[in-house]
C-alpha cells in the first residue's frame, strides 16, 4: 500500500496542477519505478524514469482510479515504453522539455535511498539474474505488490502462467539465497525470514517469506 494518506486526494491535486502533490506521487513510487527499470533496462533506466513520469504528467488529467488502478496504470506505461526503447534503433528517450522536467523532483532523495539500502540492491541484482519473463512478474507481483490478474494484464499472460513464473523465480531465488546463507548470515527454512533488504517485507510462496 501506498504511504500517501490521502491517495484520491493527492491524485485529484496533482491533476488540478499541484506540483507538490504530483511530488508526492513521485516520492512514493519511483523508488520501485527504477528497480523495475533496472530489471528489464538497467543501462537506460533512470532516463525512462524520467521519460515514463513526463507521459504520466501528460495524460494525468484523464485518470481516474485508486491507488491500485495509478501502480498498475504507471507500470503499464513502463513496460509500453521498455517495449519502445528495445524497437528503437537509436536506443534513446524522447527529448523532454525543461520546463516539464522542472516540475519532476530532483533525483537526489532517490539516490539517497539507494545508498542507505544497499541490501535492496542486492536483492533486485538477485532478480535480475533469473530468467527475464520470470523477474518481471516477481518485480511486479512481490516487489510492485501488485495482484495476479493485473500483473497478468501487464505482462499480457493468463493468470496461471504469472503463477508459474512466480513460483519459479522465488524458488531459484531461495536457492541463491541459501547458496550464500553461510556468507551473510541469512536464515533460510520454511516460514523463516531468507533474507532483508531495506527492511520491507515481501511475502514469498507456499508458506515462505523473501524479505527484500
């Protein structure tokens, strides 16, 4: 769940002009934003960032949803772009106006929060190393937190297949992990914490915990 109290609130603001609502959005979802990125375009990920939220500022106006609908609708736009980048030959964002970009945060906090948890960049390293249709669901089911069936409609698969795919990447990941248990100290055993990162919790599959 989101840590904006007033989610509809902040939304309608944002879509009223209110750039400081808009921010708050911003603070709120581009930390998992840019781990999704760096899964599935980590040598461009911060410029799609930038390029994702400017079409999401664009087309704000027209949204109309809860928090679940904006996650969902955001990551839509991610993978969209994703797609577009990998069509593209030159391999680059679309120019983005500095007067728009003003408006955007200054990437600074982010940063920041990468730095103070390094554990989170190990564990989405981690991910990045499975599979990539089978990393792209755990970002988005366990990392994201987002439902089965708008996963599958991101992903354009069937629920079952997103299940699947789960299943095995938290399976190899609990191999990884236990792989190199001895190393960090990491518990690892059915029900039991396998590992932190960032302190925020992920639940994993059948009775199993992942914290990442």
């Amino acid at each position: 769940m989101t840590n904006v109290v007033d989610f509809r609130g902040t939304v309608q603001a944002a879509q009223r002009g209110d750039q400081e609502a808009f921010a708050n959005l911003w603070r709120e979802f581009q930390p998992g934003l840019l781990r999704y990125l760096r899964i599935k375009a980590s040598p461009v990920a911060e410029d799609l960032a930038a390029d994702i939220w400017l079409r999401i500022l664009r087309a704000l106006p027209t949204f109309e949803g809860d928090e679940s609908g904006f996650r969902g609708w955001l990551y839509t736009t991610a993978r969209n772009r994703i797609t577009d980048w990998y069509r593209s030959g030159e391999r680059r964002t679309d120019a983005i106006e500095h007067s728009s970009l003003a408006i955007l945060p200054a990437p600074n906090n982010v940063e920041d929060e990468v730095a103070e948890h390094s554990a989170t960049d190990r564990a989405i390293a981690l991910i990045g190393e499975l599979p990539p249709d089978q990393a792209e669901a755990v970002m988005l089911r366990i990392v994201a937190g987002m439902d089965v069936a708008r996963v599958a409609a991101i992903m354009d698969r069937t629920p079952g297949s997103v299940r699947v795919l789960c299943h095995r990447g938290l399976r190899r990941l609990e191999q990884q992990l236990e792989a190199s248990a001895s190393d960090d100290g990491a518990q690892v055993g059915t029900g039991m914490p396998v590992a932190r990162a960032g302190g925020m919790a992920v639940p994993a599959s059948e009775g199993q915990r992942i914290l990442a």
